[in-house]
C-alpha cells in the first residue's frame, strides 16, 4: 500500500466522523471535515483535483457551519432564550453522557435547558414552551450543518474516483 493510499483511507475516515460529529457534539464536526480535505489536497496525490476538491469542500463546510449558527441564533433570538440556558443545557448534557449511556447527552441537554429556563421564567409552561423552541433550533441547526457536511463528504467521494480514474 502507498502513502497516498493510506492518506486518503485516513482522511475517508476521519472525514466520516466529522459528518457524525456534526450530530454528535461529542465528536469533532466540520473542522475535522475541512482539515481532513487540507491534508487530503496536500498529501493524497490528487493533484490539481485535491485543491478543487479542497475549495469546493471547503464552501460546503463554512455555509454548513454559517447557516447552522446562524439559524439556531435567529430562532433562540426570537424566543428570547438567553445563552446562558444553553451553556446550562450543554454542562449538564456532558454531564449526563457520562450517567447516562447512550441516550444521556439529549436528557442531559434538555434537563439543563428546562432548569435553566425554569430559574429564568420561574413558569414551568414557559419554560417547558421556551426549552422546546430551542431544542427545534439546535436541531434545525445540526441538521443543515449534517446536509453540508454530507455534500462536503460526498465531493471528497467524487474527487477520489477523478484521482483514481486519471
């Protein structure tokens, strides 16, 4: 096996987690998608194709990354739901990844948002209506990020066939 081969198995790799990342906060997301493209341009024997591939890549992470924070920004505004309920939200998800597996970084993360909002609101019906706006809006956010990384992946496919090809 050639080092070319081995980079671009590894870079495959790692471009796979970061798509998951973008689902699972736990794991390295988009960054992780645009390094992994980098290194593949740099080393992966690609050529000319690598930068194309790198640049067209690239957009796709940083409009999926844009869009998502901005997105989830726009709707967490509209609520009035201040940062500081998602910071809570995401302390006590780490928190609960480690109590509860599998499922504990969602329970976690919604906990932590009901509380928070529930000390803020001090209405459990508000705070339930408030925790729930922002649930959709991180989940809106994740899922355009997950769409764009997925295009960025799928042109990382596209460009190792080209390579392979000519």
């Amino acid at each position: 096996m050639n080092p070319q081969t081995v980079v671009t198995v590894l870079c495959g790799l790692a471009i796979l987690v970061g798509v998951a990342g973008t689902i699972i906060p736990v794991l390295p997301g988009s960054i992780l998608i645009g390094l992994s493209l980098l290194a593949w341009a740099i080393w992966g024997g690609a050529g000319t194709t690598g930068w194309v591939v790198f640049g067209v890549g690239l957009l796709f992470v940083l409009a999926g990354m844009a869009a998502g924070a901005v997105l989830t920004g726009r709707k967490l505004k509209q609520h009035n739901i201040p940062s500081r309920s998602v910071v809570a939200g995401l302390v006590l998800g780490v928190a609960g990844l480690f109590l509860i597996p599998v499922v504990g970084l969602v329970v976690g993360f919604a906990a932590g948002l009901l509380a928070s909002e529930f000390h803020r609101t001090r209405t459990f019906r508000t705070a339930v209506a408030s925790s729930w706006a922002a649930l959709k809006a991180t989940g809106l956010g994740m899922i355009v990020e997950f769409g764009l990384a997925c295009l960025a992946a799928s042109t990382w496919v596209v460009g190792v066939w080209v390579a392979a090809v000519a």
